[in-house]
C-alpha cells in the first residue's frame, strides 16, 4: 500500500482566497483524521470522520474550514476564504480499530502559506 | 478531559548513551499511550504503544516505553542512542471514551556524534 495520499504538498496561496486540501487514506480503514501542525499551538485535531461520518469536529477553528468525506478513498478539507494565521502544516491521518487502540498512520503533509 | 505533557522542549544525548524522553498524561479512564515521532518535513510515524498488559512496551528501532500508573508517565527510552535518532518526537494518550489521539507538543532530540 502506498500509505496515506496528501496533496498538494505545498501551497502558497493569498489571502481570500479558497484552499483545498485532499487526503487519500490506506485502503481498508474507516476512520479519517485531519491535524494543523504549527509552532505556536503544535499538533491540533482538527475533525475526524468514521466510515465516512463526521465524529468530532469541535477543533474546526471557524466556519471559514470545512471538511468532507465523500467516500471511503477521499476527503477535503477546505478554507474559505484563508488567512495569513491558517498558514501551517496540514496532515491526513487514517487508521482501523484494533481491539484496545488504534495507531494512525500519517500522511506527508500539506505546507500552507497564506500571503 | 484527556491531556499530556512533554516537560522538555529538547534533549541532547552523546551517541552511543541511553536516552529518555519524558511524558506524564491526564485521562479520566483508562489510558492508551502512544509515541511517534517526526522526521524532517515528513508525517509522524508510529513508533510503539502501550494498551494494557506489561508496563514496558517495545517498539520500532530498539525504542522502549515504560508505563507507570502510580505516576501517570510513559516515559521513552533507548539504552543506546544513534545521531540517526535525531528527530521530534511526540507523546499521545487517548481514553477508552474516545477515539481520537491528543498530543503533547513534542520533543525534540539531537544525539551528537
């Protein structure tokens, strides 16, 4: 398996404008997580989805970020319009439900900068 | 609420010298503990974890943890440091009642040659 799919790798975008952030996760596991990773607040969860359902999106930052989760192989997640402070790494992360505890398995990551 | 800390922002060891990574965590059940760890521009990779069972967890790359409940820590451990250790590496706890992970914000350790 070719792990966890994130693209693109780098945005540069401006202010205002829309983003969009997608994430392939590994084949076969049903829960979906995205993070923001920056120095100032370090790793955040953002929402996370189980078999295509959102679960938990309490660490959404504002309405201006959405995610969805069309099907079991996709997910975007999107900022409308942006701003210089969602500038961060953004990570997909997917993972199965082991009995007593699930490791995610991360993707590479999306470098975000907002001018 | 679930919480971890990770008290050092870096650690710096010689090659060749055990390491240890600090965590303490906070869950109101149960705790399921995790460590990854982050390499230069790349995701997080998982490393071990520690579910129940024997307090000492072994991992990927001749990593350890010990669990201690008494002081609610999981604590990394290598007997023998290698400057390709060199990373950043987060400690992560979940409860039963959750799915989702919370992470510490991180270590980072420089192992000189």
């Amino acid at each position: 398996d070719a792990g966890v799919i994130q693209s693109p790798r780098h945005e540069v975008t401006e202010m205002g404008q829309e983003v969009t952030l997608r994430c392939k996760p590994i084949s076969g596991h049903d829960y979906l997580f995205w993070y923001r990773q920056t120095m100032m607040r370090g790793l955040e969860l953002l929402i996370y989805f189980n078999n295509n359902v959102p679960i938990d999106d309490s660490g959404m930052p504002e309405d201006r970020f959405s995610a969805k989760m069309p099907n079991a192989s996709f997910s975007t997640l999107k900022i409308q319009p942006s701003e210089p402070r969602d500038s961060a790494v953004y990570f997909c992360a997917s993972s199965f439900p082991v009995a007593g505890g699930n490791e995610q398995f991360f993707g590479p990551g999306t470098r975000l900068t907002v001018l | 609420a679930q919480s971890v800390a990770q008290p050092e922002d870096q650690v710096n060891v010689a090659e060749g010298n055990p390491l240890t990574v600090k965590c303490t965590y906070s869950v109101s059940g149960n705790p399921y503990l995790f460590w990854y760890v982050q390499y230069p521009n790349r995701g997080l990779q998982f490393l071990l974890k520690y579910i129940t069972g024997d307090n000492l967890v072994k991992g990927s790359y001749g990593f350890e943890a010990e669990f201690n409940k008494s002081q609610t820590s999981f604590h990394l451990k290598k007997p023998s440091a290698l400057v390709s250790d060199s990373a950043l590496y987060f400690c992560a706890v979940r409860d039963t009642g959750r799915r989702a992970l919370t992470f510490g914000s991180g270590t980072r350790l420089q192992v000189q040659p």
